[in-house]
C-alpha cells in the first residue's frame, strides 16, 4: 500500500476511475432525489446517507469478488437467440423498474395524488432499499470497467467510496431544487424513462452510447434554466408595472 501512494500511474489510475464513477452517477443522483422526495422532509437526508452507505459496502462487496463479477459477462441463458448474462438480465430489470417507477410517478404528480395522499405514505425502509439497490444496477458495469481499468484493489475501493461520497453531497442540493421546481422534476423523471430504456437495451445488446443521454439532459437543463430566467424577468415586469 505505501508503494502505491508514492506511484504516479496508481494516482492517474484513482483520478480517471474516480471521474469514470461520477459521470455514470449522474443518472443515480437523479433518482436518488427524485425517489426521497416522497418522504418528510425530515427524513429525507437521513434515508439518502443510509441508501447510499449500503450502496458503499455493496460495491466494496463486487469489487473485492473480482472473479465473480468478471463471471457476470459470461452468457448463462438463451432467448429468442440471444445469449444473455447476469449482467444482462440485472440490466434489464433494473430498466423495467425504472419505467414503473418513473410512470407511476409521473402519474402522480400529473394527478396530484402525491398533494391528497402525502409524502408520509413512503415507507423510509422502502427508499433505502430502492437507493441501494438500484445503485447495484447504475453501477454494475463501472464495477466491471474499474475491475479492467485498475491493477489494485485498493484503487478500485477509493474511487468508488469517493465517488460515493460526491454523491452523498450532490443528492441533497440536488433533490431540493428538484423539490422547488415541479418542471424539472418532471424533466428528471422523463430522464428516468430515458435511462430505463437504455438500460433494457444494453441487456438486449444493444448499446446506446451514455453520452447522448448526457447530452439530451444537459441540453433540457439549459433549456429549463432560460425559461426560469424568462419567467422571473416576466415577473419582475409585473411587480414594476402594478407599481
């Protein structure tokens, strides 16, 4: 270990892993603040620390049985012709589960039955479990690229426990603006459906690069942002002229 911290390639290697692990956890952040909104608010933090800290020890887990997830390429079924994985077939239920997830949310907020029920009706045990377990399926495949990216182990853990914590900041700032801000929260759920899609497509080999997905948010986002400006512009004109 002291070996590896006096290592200049052992620092590249932690640096691009850590990047690597960021950027695919844009989608993650998503809905780790979309999936706590249901909540008190006082509880929210404390569910997504939780889900996330499982989430830490989960990937610890996968990292430290690198045969077994190497093994998870390796074809176990066939349908329809196609050789399927784990990989694969955790993929494609995690994209089924966010299509549920992100229409039955969607639902909700169109309908209104989040106002008539309340948020108090999510179970705070059922967020941490959806936080955790769906940070297995967003994150399976950067365990896999860090397994082949990084000779040591150690590497491996650090960037994914750092990335983790960036996370764990992120999430907060990030499901209170998506709280305040009922169009963007829609925009987020519709980006949900987005990935779930991309992800049932990965485990039917046929992959969809990330970067279009990233893209088609960080244009949305912009877009969101202009007509924010324009609405406080517009209400600021109001304010003058009723005065």
């Amino acid at each position: 270990m002291p070996a590896l911290l006096t290592d200049p390639n052992s620092w590249l290697s932690l640096a691009t892993l850590l990047v690597m692990e960021i950027v695919l956890g844009i989608d993650n952040v998503l809905f780790i603040a979309i999936v706590s909104s249901r909540l008190p608010e006082h509880r929210r933090a404390a569910a997504r620390r939780i889900g996330l800290s499982v989430a830490i020890l989960l990937r610890i887990a996968m990292l430290s049985g690198i045969a077994w997830i190497l093994s998870l390429t390796q074809p176990i079924v066939t349908i329809f012709g196609a050789e399927l994985s784990w990989r694969d077939l955790v993929l494609g239920a995690g994209g089924l589960f966010l299509l549920t997830k992100g229409t039955q949310e969607i639902h909700a907020e169109v309908e209104g039955t989040h106002e008539e029920h309340g948020s108090a009706m999510a179970s705070f045990a059922g967020v941490v479990l959806q936080i955790a377990v769906l940070d297995i399926v967003f994150s399976i495949d950067s365990v896999i690229t860090a397994v082949g990216m990084a000779e040591h182990l150690e590497i491996m853990i650090a960037a994914v426990v750092l990335a983790i914590l960036v996370m764990m900041v992120a999430s907060g700032p990030v499901a209170n603006f998506i709280q305040h801000h009922p169009t963007v929260k829609m925009l987020g759920l519709s980006f949900l459906l987005l990935i779930g899609v991309a992800l049932i497509a990965d485990a039917a080999h046929f992959h969809i690069p990330r970067n279009y997905l990233y893209f088609a948010i960080a244009f949305s986002g912009l877009v969101e942002v202009l007509n924010t400006l324009a609405s406080r512009r517009r209400a600021r004109r109001r304010d003058r002229a009723r005065t």
